[in-house]
C-alpha cells in the first residue's frame, strides 16, 4: 500500500479544479476524475480518482488485485468528497472497479461513471483506457460544423 499512497500529493486534484468541480464549472471534469495515465516521480501507472462524498471508505478492485478492497484504498481529499489513488504499472484494458463503504457500513461496487471505456452488458466493470490513443473519425462532421452557421438553422435534439 505504501508505494501507492507516497505518489498521491504529486497527482491530486488543484484546489483550484476541486473549487470548479463543486461550483459546477469544471466543465472539463473528465480531465480530473476517472482513470488517466500518468508518469509520477519517473513510475508510469494509472491515477484513479471518484467523487463519493458520502463513502466511508473507497477501493479501487480489478482482476489486478483480485478485486480485493483492502489492497488498494484511495485517499480522501480533505473534505471535497473526492477520493484519489496511484496505482504503479497497471495497462490499458485492465477491468476495475470502486468498492465503496457506505455510511450504513454496506459494501457495493460501482462502475467509474467517468469511465473512457467499459465492459459490454450485461458486464459492467470500467475500463482502464488511455484516451489519447483514441482515433477519432469525425474529421467529415468537423470540417461540416466549422462551415456551417448553427445559430441560425435548425437543429435536431
């Protein structure tokens, strides 16, 4: 557990983003939660991290630590709700999930609702997935959108 916990001030949320998040102005919180990829302190590994105000406790489990709660618990991040963690070398595609203790002392797994990528149903374990690899095919809609004016035509919702 140690070499997990002694990378978590170089990786966790800015108070800045934290303040964003719970005004409700981070409008780029994907970039803050979920799985990412990082390079701390020169260890490449994936930087965890859910807003669960109300937990106990929270783990991250996958077939990584046999989805064992008591090997990887996160950090609270003071009083913000968010609970962070630094897992060294894990790979794309691992199978996670948040093991979450409830105030009631119920344990209950759940999906990364940040989650770039997932099992298919009725599975429904994240993935750990690096999303700058992700080749986007939208390059046609984009040129279209950029040529037309959307303020004045009409729009499907």
């Amino acid at each position: 557990m140690k070499e997990t916990m002694e990378y978590l001030s170089d990786i966790n949320p800015s108070d800045f983003d934290l303040y964003l998040f719970h005004e409700g102005t981070l409008y780029e919180s994907y970039k803050m939660l979920g799985a990412h990829f990082v390079n701390n302190r020169d260890v490449d590994g994936v930087r965890f991290a859910v807003w669960a105000p109300n937990a106990r406790r929270v783990s991250v489990v996958g077939d990584f630590n046999q989805w064992d709660g008591t090997r990887h618990r996160m950090e609270r991040i003071g009083q913000h709700g968010v609970w962070v963690l630094f897992v060294p070398g894990l790979a794309e595609g691992e199978l996670y999930k948040y093991e979450i203790e409830t105030p009631s002392n119920q344990i209950t797994l759940k999906a990364d609702p940040f989650a770039f990528f997932s099992e298919i149903r009725p599975k429904t374990a994240s993935r750990v997935y690096n999303l700058d690899k992700y080749d986007w095919q939208d390059n046609k809609w984009m040129r279209e959108r950029d040529r037309k004016d959307s303020y004045h035509t009409d729009a499907c919702l």
